[in-house]
C-alpha cells in the first residue's frame, strides 16, 4: 500500500482494502526509512498505535461507523501532552515529563479514529523558527538535509512533507505552523483563536498559541480541523461556535470571490526577485480561477514584529514561572529552596529561552509595563482594525507566507532577530486572531515556498475553499518530490 492522504485511508479502510493496522505499519515503516537522516521525531510510540489500530479495526468489524479520521496515522508535535507518553516541549526542563492526561485535541483526533505514531521535534517552548532550539537535535528539510525545516512545528511539517503521514499536528503562535509547512512543501492551518482548544498544550504565549493541521492536501486539513475544533470548557478562551463540516466548503473555482492583495506586503517582499515573481504568479493563478484581486492595506502589519515581541516574552514570562523544580519536570537541587529555582531554571532552559523571559520580564516590571506591554496592546488592537476594514472589501487575503526558500542549518542561529524576521508575514494574523494558513505555491532554488491565504474569523471554510481550489488548479505539491520520500503515490 502506499502512503497517500488521510480521506484515501479513509477510503480504502472504508472499502476493506486496508487494515488500519496496515495503514499504521506502512507510516511506521516509513519513518524507520527515514528517520536517520531526517530526525523528525522526539520519540515514535509503535506499540501504543499498534494497539490503538487494533481496536479500530475490532470497531468496524462490530459494524461501528467510522470516524473522520479512521485508521489515519497521525504525528503530533511534543508540545501536546500525550497521557502516558513522555512530553518534553522540546526542553530539558520536561525531559521526563509524562502527563496524566491527553490535551483535548489529542483526545478528539483519537475519538475519530485517528492512529498516533509519535511526538514530533520542535524548537523549545514552541520558540523558534528552525527547530535548532531543540534542546535534543535539530530536524532536517525532507528537499534538502542541509537545510531547516522550519519552526517551531519542524518535525511535524517535515515528516508530512517526507510522505510517512498525512497528516501532523503543530502549533502556531507567530508562525510556526504556516513557516514549516512553506518550508517543508505542506499544508499548513493557524485556526482562528479560539477555535481550537488550548487544554493540554504546553503553553507558550496564551492569547496567540492556536492548534492546527499539517497535512499534504487541503483536504485532510479541512477534515482534521473539523475532528480537533470546538467548544471545550477546559479552555476558557474556547470560542462556543458550530464547526460546520468544511469539507463541503471546497471549492474548484473562485468566480465571485474577491481575493485582498495587501500592498504593503508586495514592497516588503520586492527585494527577492525570484519569491516576488513566485507570488505574482500564485495570485495571477488565482485569478484565472475567477477570482476579483482587490487592493487592501494592512498599515500597521510593519509594527508586527515588534509588539509581538513584547507580547509573546510576556506571556511567556509568565507562562515558564511554573518550571520551578518543585511541582514538576526537572529539579536540581541547591543548598536552599531558592538556589532550587535557580540552578534547576539555569540547567533546565536553553539559551532563546532564557532570552525570552529576561524580555518578557522587563516589558511587564513596574514603570516599562504602561510604556511597552500596554502600548503593544493598543497596536495590537489597530492591526485587528486593519484586518476588519481589509475584510470588508474583500473575501480572503492572499499573501507571502515567507519572505525566503528554506535556509542552511546554521544560517542564523546566532542572529536572533534574522530568525524573528522569518515571521514577518505571518504575525499579524496571529495578533489579530484571525485564520492563516500556508498552501504549496511553488519552488524557489527547487525549494518548496508557500502562499498565505487569510479570512475573517471562524470563516476558515472560505479559506479552505479557496486554497483547495488554487491547490487543484496548480498542483504544485505533486510537481516534484523531496529527496527524502516515503510515499510512491499520490492520487488526491
Ligand atoms: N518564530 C516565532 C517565535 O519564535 C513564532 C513561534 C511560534 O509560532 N510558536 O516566537
């Protein structure tokens, strides 16, 4: 069998083609193949999806209907807590952690039927661009092992991108599931906040962090959406508003959809001719599709990085005080409950870390709280404003999800704000809350880039139609294949 998309498992178990044992031993097959050179996963739990494919498999023999996700192996980022499986964040500090309980997206993947094969690398706390801030090893780009995949959420795009699942998890705050997926030639889906439940995700910065799907067709994003979103009670920021069945939102043409180009965002990119030609092709493509493209501005989008880095180390001061040595995780034990915190804060957190809490505790001290994390707040309020006003003359906005190819390890490991600048395109939609995601659009130095497809929030639907039907119409994914391969057919 080989390795294709989650609805073709689907399908084929549907049919009684495929086993989802079967389905389970060809991902970890693949992984196996792959694994040495590409350094995807913190850790593959073959006994625990073996096991969990059985049952699934005793289920459709009684006659139980399928789940959307039945047999489908998936792959989840370390950041979400697997009960019973070891969860590190990418950090020493939970180099032993084994949660008591599955955050609510693993346990909603899992009541479909989903097959979970492992945890996936990712830079530490989910910060990141690259996945170099693991504290454990740095992931590969399945088009090019010299390169990154991409972060935080690298080991996910990367094992999608490299065909051993259809179908991962990440998540994203700034961009690190849209910035992976473009690097690694994936689909990749920031839902809007609220969508998706927080519960049991490691935190990072609590009023950005979002969950979503990383996957090779927009397709299995609309479905593995549509499996992980809604209500959930555990999460006070969950929005309480209908998942509709996006899947039926699927589009094969864009007649009467009005497509918002942000001209902001065309001089920003400008300078790389080879990435502005890639963009202005994908945006003619839309076009041809039907689409009306409209002119938007997004004024305030150049302030983005910078109230985004007083917001998120903020947040994540805060969120990263509970890695006191006392509760959970690691302790290293000093002559007083003080030197406790201390050395196990200073041999448990790697160096960006740090980095971010030393920022983050500045912005919030007393006389620099009013001059910078109430002022970001404020911006933060106008960059929202920005996306209404754009929202109202147009459906969906399309945009760079990067400004460059994937880059060689080590490129800017030792320039912090070279990395921070990976996210230039992708922060505003996560100060304004909005849906983002990041669709195949093409290659740059026979590296994959991907185009950014924004809409108002909870329209994630129009977003998925949108990008399903440029995804038909150009086919970029399927145009070439990574060197680092699993599959051997695509039939999508
Ligand atoms: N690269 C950004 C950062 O380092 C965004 C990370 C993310 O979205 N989790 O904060």
């Amino acid at each position: 069998m080989t390795m294709n998309t989650g609805h073709e498992i689907r399908e084929a178990i549907a049919r009684g083609e495929v086993s989802a044992v079967e389905a389970t031993e060809t991902a970890l097959a693949a992984i196996a193949a792959t694994e040495r050179r590409l350094q995807a996963y913190l850790q593959v739990t073959p006994e625990r999806a073996l096991a969990r494919a059985k049952e699934i498999d005793a289920a459709i023999a009684r006659g139980q209907d399928l789940g959307l996700l039945a047999g489908v192996p998936v792959a989840v980022k370390d950041l979400f807590c697997t009960q019973g499986v070891r969860t590190t964040a990418g950090s020493k500090i939970l180099e032993n952690f084994v949660p008591p309980y599955s955050a609510t997206v693993v346990r909603r993947l899992e009541a479909q039927g989903a097959i979970i094969v492992g945890k996936t690398n990712m830079d530490e706390f989910a910060m990141g661009s690259s996945c170099e801030n693991s504290a454990f090893k740095a992931t590969r780009n399945p088009w090019s092992t010299e390169d990154v995949p991409g972060g935080s959420s690298g080991g996910s795009a990367a094992t999608v991108g490299a065909r051993c699942v259809p179908i991962a998890l990440g998540t994203d705050t700034g961009g690190s599931i849209r910035e992976p997926a473009s690097f690694c030639g994936v689909v990749g889906v920031k839902p809007t906040y609220g969508r998706v439940s927080r519960y049991g995700i490691v935190a990072f910065a609590s009023s950005l962090d979002q969950a979503g799907p990383m996957t090779v067709d927009v397709r299995d994003s609309a479905d593995a959406l549509e499996a992980i979103a809604g209500f959930d009670p555990m999460d006070s920021t969950s929005a309480n508003v209908d998942v509709p069945h996006y899947a039926a939102q699927l589009r094969n043409d864009l007649k009467g959809i009005r497509v918002g180009i942000v001209s902001e965002f065309e001089e920003s990119i400008a300078p790389d001719a080879a990435m502005h030609a890639l963009y202005k092709r994908a945006y003619e493509d839309l076009r041809a599709l039907g689409a009306e493209l409209v002119d938007v501005s997004l004024p305030h989008s150049k302030y983005g990085l910078a109230t985004y880095y007083l917001i998120a180390p903020a947040e994540a001061s805060s969120n990263l005080a509970r890695y006191d040595g006392a509760r959970y995780g690691l302790r290293v034990d000093g002559p007083d409950v003080f030197s406790m915190f201390d050395e196990t804060r200073a041999a448990g957190f790697g160096p960006e870390v740090k980095r971010r809490i030393i920022l983050g505790t500045y912005a919030l001290s007393s006389g620099y709280y009013d001059a910078y994390y109430v002022r970001a707040q404020k911006v933060r309020t106008l960059m929202k404003k920005d996306f209404d006003e754009a929202f109202a003359r147009c459906d969906v906005i399309a945009c760079p999800a990067v400004s460059c190819p994937p880059f060689q390890l080590g490129a800017k490991s030792q320039d912090p704000v070279a990395m921070y600048l990976m996210d230039f395109f992708t922060i505003p939609m996560s100060l304004a809350g909005v849906p983002a995601m990041s669709v195949p659009a093409g290659y740059v130095d026979d590296l994959p880039v991907g185009l950014q497809l924004v809409a108002p929030a909870f329209e994630e639907g129009r977003m998925f139609g949108v990008a399903h039907a440029y995804e038909q119409a150009t086919r970029h994914a399927w145009a070439r294949t990574p060197i680092v391969y699993a599959g051997d057919g695509h039939a999508a």
